[in-house]
C-alpha cells in the first residue's frame, strides 16, 4: 500500500484518504453539468468544444512508444482547447489544503497541470476533462460552499476573517446567501461575470463537521496542534526541513550522516512557542 504521508490523527487520515485514487470521494451535492459550464465560463451551456488540433485519431504521427502505452483523455482525443478551474481554499478549516489540493489532483486524473499559491490552486487541462473535474470536485467533500471558493481571478479572501455566518470573503461578491435557509447561491461565475442562470451550491457544511473533515493542522479555533496532537507527522516535517536546510537538499541521505544527526529534529526537542489554541 502506497504511503501517502505520515501521522495517525485524523487530519492526516484524511490527508491519505483524498491523496488515494482508489478511495471515493463522498458525493455531498449533485450540480448539474451545464451548471458546472455556467460557473467555469469557458464556453455557452450546449456550445460546441472547440479545439487546438483534429482529432487524434485523425492525425497521422509517427510511431511512438511512450504513446502507444498511455491512454489519451477524452480532452485530448478530441482536441480540444486547455481551459482551468481555479479554487480558493479558506484557512479556516477549508476541506482540504491547497498542496493537498494539488496531490489529490495529481494522483486522481491524467492529463493535468496544477500550480499552487498560498491559498489559490489553479488546475489546468482539456477543456472537457476540466469540467469533468471540476464537478467531481465541486460535488464531492473537497469542496465547502462557505470555505472553499470558484475563483477564476481576485482570488484573495483565504486568510480573511469569516463573515458573520462563516463564509468566506470575496472581494468580486460571487455568491450570496439566503438569511432564511443559508444556502449559497452563485450569481456570478467563476472569473466575475455576469450568469444567464444563478447556481445554487447548498449549504455549508457544520463547524465541528468541518473540523473533523479537513486536512490542515492549525494550533487555533480548536484545530488539531500538530507538534503535540500527531508528533509522526511533525517528525518527518521535520526531518524533511533538516535534510534540505542542513543537508543540502539529500533527502536520501541518513540523518547520522548529517552534520546535527537528529539533534534539535523531531518532537522531543522541537521548541513550541505558542500556547495550546494559539495566540489570537
């Protein structure tokens, strides 16, 4: 079984459950395909694909083995065009993390480019299997209607304070909510413009149900203290800063070889400044 990272809490239970390909994800919404169309604004809902080149299957290429052995997407066979979906993950407990973001993507589907900021992750593909992502995503426990944002640009908002129900900020005000049933609703899509239909997402998931879901240690609000509360995994973070910091980037290299050895890496020597709950 592949070891997808350390720990024994939850959160890095977690961490392993989303990184896995084989683990399905659990399905908290159902939006519709030309809803999903209508947010990322790439294309008109029913509007044809368009594309960069011909079908593969209509292309003559000269013989190769690498190509022969992967199978293409659908994206590809068709030809078309590289479009993205681009997600704001709050650091309030959003689901998942924006690196986890980015190994869940990777590990989960082909064909794929994603680049991570500190709270922005931008995945880039043919256009059909974007938004085939895009709706697992959106539709699955990776994605909170308060917590986790479409955001094609003005992104900023993941270090933000939450408004009074919780959400979090955005500055091109792309959704709203319903003060009676507390369902978000889109009005815009996802880069800020205008919609010929709003999409409604839901509700956002409970606090303690968010806490129990998400994959980001936090010593505040009642988040996991990795340090004290999964000390594995603050082990190998540990050594993995050691051997690059120290050892010149030899992550293969042990640490008694290592001018330190493990002095000073790991848990037990690890100094903590902060307090339990941190300081705010």
């Amino acid at each position: 079984m592949p070891q997808y990272t350390a720990g024994n809490s939850h959160v890095a239970e977690n961490r392993r459950k989303f990184m896995d390909p084989s683990y399905k994800l659990e399905k908290l919404r159902d939006i519709a395909e030309e809803d999903v169309v209508r947010l990322l604004a790439h294309r008109a809902p029913g509007e044809e694909y368009k594309s960069i080149h011909p079908p593969l299957e209509e292309m003559e290429e000269p013989e190769c083995a690498v190509r022969e052995m992967v199978e293409p997407t659908e994206g590809a066979k068709a030809g078309d065009r590289i479009r993205y979906v681009q997600y704001t993950d709050s650091m309030q407990f959003a689901p998942i993390t924006p690196y986890q973001r980015a190994w869940s993507g990777y590990n989960r589907h082909k064909g794929i480019d994603v680049g991570v900021l500190s709270g922005r992750v931008i995945i880039e593909g043919r256009e059909r299997d974007i938004e085939k992502i895009a709706k697992e995503q959106v539709d699955s426990e990776l994605f909170d209607t308060a917590r986790t944002g479409l955001r094609g640009r003005t992104v900023h908002g993941h270090a933000v304070r939450l408004d009074e129900n919780g959400m979090m900020f955005d500055a091109l005000r792309r959704w709203s909510q319903d003060p009676g049933t507390m369902e978000v609703t889109y009005v815009k899509d996802m880069i800020g413009g205008a919609m010929d239909k709003e999409v409604v997402l839901g509700k956002p998931l409970p606090e303690d149900e968010l806490l129990k879901r998400t994959t980001m240690y936090r010593n505040a609000a009642g988040g996991l203290w990795q340090e004290v509360d999964d000390p594995e995994a603050m082990d190998v973070c540990a050594q993995i800063h050691w051997k690059r910091t120290v050892g010149g980037f030899q992550p293969w290299a042990k640490m008694s070889d290592i001018k330190g050895g493990k002095k000073d890496v790991g848990v037990k020597d690890l100094k903590l400044f902060v307090p339990r709950g941190g300081v705010e």
